[in-house]
C-alpha cells in the first residue's frame, strides 16, 4: 500500500465525526458513581452551621435507572413523577431531582454539582427562605437524603443548547419543604424557651 493511501485510511478511522456528541459516562461507570457521590459527601461536610445529623450519601442503582429515563427526555424539566409514592422508586414513598443542562463538551460531573450547591449564597439559614432559587442547594445539602443516582445523556437539543448534555441526580428521601419549615420551627421555638 503506499504512503498516501495508509495516511487515507487512518483519517478516515481516526477522523473525528462531524456534529458527533462526545461520549458521555454510563450509570455503570465506576469513575462516574464515585465522583457523584463524593462530591455531594464533600459539598454536604461544609454546611453551615455544621448539620447535627448529616446522612453519609451512598449509590442506588434505582435511582440511577429513573434519573437516565428522564435525562433521555431530553426536556428541561422535572420528573412529573416524583412526589407520586413508590412511582420512582421501589422503597421511597418520593424522590429528589436536581437537573443541570449544558455543552456536551463542557460537562463534568463536579462542575455541574458545584452549580447546585453554589446557591448557599442565596439561602438565609435563620429563616430557611432563599432570597433566589436555592431548591437545588437545598437538596444537595438536605440532611435526611442518605441515597443518591445521577445519569447523563446526550441530547440533540435542550433547553436552547444544541448538542447538549443533560445531567439529572435523583434523591431519596426527597427534600421536604414542609418538613424542613417544621424542623426550622422547632429549632426557632427551642432557643426562644432557652432566652
């Protein structure tokens, strides 16, 4: 074969595809589970004041499967699904959802985590409002959560991102809005005795 052909054949294996979506880790992907449950474990250690009773994240392959079912969807919204007892899950009653959407080319997993917990600085923690959307951070750091299963899919279009990856993290338990406003209370009502 001559010289010219060989380097014709290489780039056309080599070549990269035109519009190709990189490839983006699988829910069995050992490197992926460890760097998304590490990463929650590292943002859920800073909270602020210190969390008396801080569940150690851990991975749940169910989890996993429902967040890669709705990041396939390829919308930027959330599961319609979530609060319906057992519908996500076999053994939790609800689920948490925290969806990021980007690049496919600039998708990684602590980038997108660290886009969820960076909204501490919109939560007020004496009154538990946020002074903006906090949701995501609020469930990142949510005490009684201990199970977690985040997927990544490649969509088309998402969102207005063309080429795009859209990442979804399932909870469980869920953040509870009600629960943490009670919580809040009783903690507000305990120091308010000891005045």
């Amino acid at each position: 074969m001559t010289p010219w052909r060989v380097v014709l054949a290489l780039w056309v294996v080599l070549r990269p595809a035109v519009g190709q979506q990189p490839l983006l880790p699988a829910i069995t992907d050992n490197a992926f589970i460890e760097e998304c449950v590490r990463v929650h474990n590292d943002f859920r250690s800073k909270v602020q004041p210190e969390a008396s009773n801080m569940q150690y994240m851990t991975w749940d392959t169910a989890l996993a499967r429902n967040a890669r079912a709705w990041a396939r969807k390829c919308v930027f919204e959330h599961n319609v699904y979530l609060t319906e007892r057992y519908q996500c899950h076999p053994n939790f009653t609800s689920v948490g959802e925290n969806i990021w959407i980007g690049s496919a080319k600039a998708f990684n997993v602590t980038g997108a985590i660290k886009s969820w917990y960076d909204e501490v600085a919109f939560y007020v923690f004496n009154v538990h409002a946020c002074s903006k959307s906090c949701g995501h951070y609020l469930q990142v750091v949510w005490d009684y959560s201990y199970k977690i299963g985040c997927a990544v899919a490649p969509c088309n279009k998402v969102g207005g991102i063309r080429n795009a990856a859209n990442f979804v993290c399932n909870y469980a338990p869920s953040y509870n809005v009600l629960e943490a406003f009670l919580r809040m209370c009783s903690v507000v009502i305990c120091q308010e005795d000891h005045i």
